[in-house]
C-alpha cells in the first residue's frame, strides 16, 4: 500500500482528490492520507475524509509517503517541488483513468494528468506539468517543466512549450509555435507565433501584454 499525500488543499487540489478516488481501479494500491498545506485549516469548510496533515514547511518525508503534486501556478510548483525534493520526498504520476495516452509518449515525474486529457503520439510531457481537464497535445508537441495547461487547451502538433509556462483555459497553440519559458497564455487565446521568454499575450491572435 503507498499512503499518498496530495500537495495543495486548494480547489485544484481537492479535484485531484476526487480524480485519484475515481481511479482507484488503476491505482489499487494508492490510499490518500492527506493533504500537504501551510493553510491547516484549508479544508474546514469542506466534508472531506481527510485533511491537512502538515505544513510543506514543517512536512518530514516517510519512507511510505508518495506525493503528488496538485499546486496550479507554474512558480509556486516550481518552487515547491524542489523545496520537498531537497527534504527527500518522493513523487508519484498521476494520469486519470480517462486520459489516453498514444505511442511514444514521455511522461516525467510528477505531472497530472486530469480527466479527459489526450496525448496524441511521440509527445514529450516534462516533469511536475498540469494538463486539466480536456486538453492536451497534439503529436510531436512538448511541454516543459512545472507548466500547467489549464481545462480544454489544445497544443497542436510539433508545438513547443517552454519551462514554467502558464496557458489558461480554451487557448489553442497554433502547430509549430514555440512558447518560451515563463510566458503566460491567457485564457481564450489563439497563439499564432511564437511567444518571447517571460512575456504574456492574450486574445485571437494573441498580442503581447505589456
């Protein structure tokens, strides 16, 4: 049995909750502890089974204990997972039962995978990424480390996206665009070029922001 211990008691958080209970067929050996947060009180409002068991900060490894991660923001994530790594933590995948998966896809550590999500084929998802609910990749598309591609996002074929990058919710990436690291994609935006490092556009086409 691998007692798992879900990152973040937030909104997102909670609906990873919900996604690993739906999927305890594909992981019958995976039982929910808790929560990590350094809001102990984050689920007080809400009838969960269980709760926050300990602050990151304060958070010890145990040799049992597997985490997974369900922080959104691609910075915060960033900054958690090394913070946990460091004290020794390990991480889980998580890909919901409903995902499909295509040939010669690469998924790294730690990313989830919500309801829904398609990886096309011969994809690269990097370590720690969010891919929610109904979107996904086309074929040959990448997507960097600790990003997160918010609910029904499409990243066409042989597009590629940088480190960190932010994509909100119904925004295409037009194929072979590249998105550079740290960017932010707001959400309904059609990206039709590639997109400078650290920089945010938004709209159809999308423009940059300054």
């Amino acid at each position: 049995m691998k007692k798992i211990l879900i990152v973040g008691a937030g909104g997102f958080g909670r609906e990873v909750y919900n996604w690993i209970k739906d999927s305890r067929e594909k992981y019958p050996d995976w039982q929910v502890m808790g929560f990590l947060d350094d809001n102990l009180s984050a689920l007080r409002e809400y009838n969960y089974e269980v709760d926050v068991v300990s602050t990151i900060s304060e958070y010890q490894p145990q040799d049992d204990e597997y985490l997974v991660m369900a922080i959104g923001t691609p910075r915060i994530k960033y900054k958690l997972a090394n913070v946990l790594r460091d004290k020794g933590a390990k991480f889980e995948t998580f890909i919901h039962r409903t995902s499909i998966i295509g040939k010669n896809v690469k998924i790294g550590l730690g990313s989830v995978l919500c309801p829904n999500s398609i990886i096309t084929c011969d994809a690269n998802i990097g370590e720690f990424v969010t891919i929610n609910c109904g979107s996904g990749t086309g074929h040959d598309a990448s997507v960097g480390d600790y990003s997160t591609l918010s609910g029904k996002v499409d990243v066409t074929g042989f597009a590629k996206v940088g480190k960190r990058v932010s994509i909100g919710s119904s925004a295409c990436v037009l194929p072979g665009v590249i998105i550079g690291d740290d960017s932010v994609i707001g959400a309904g935006s059609v990206v039709v070029r590639n997109v400078r490092e650290g920089s945010t556009v938004f709209g159809n086409p999308a423009k940059y922001i300054k």
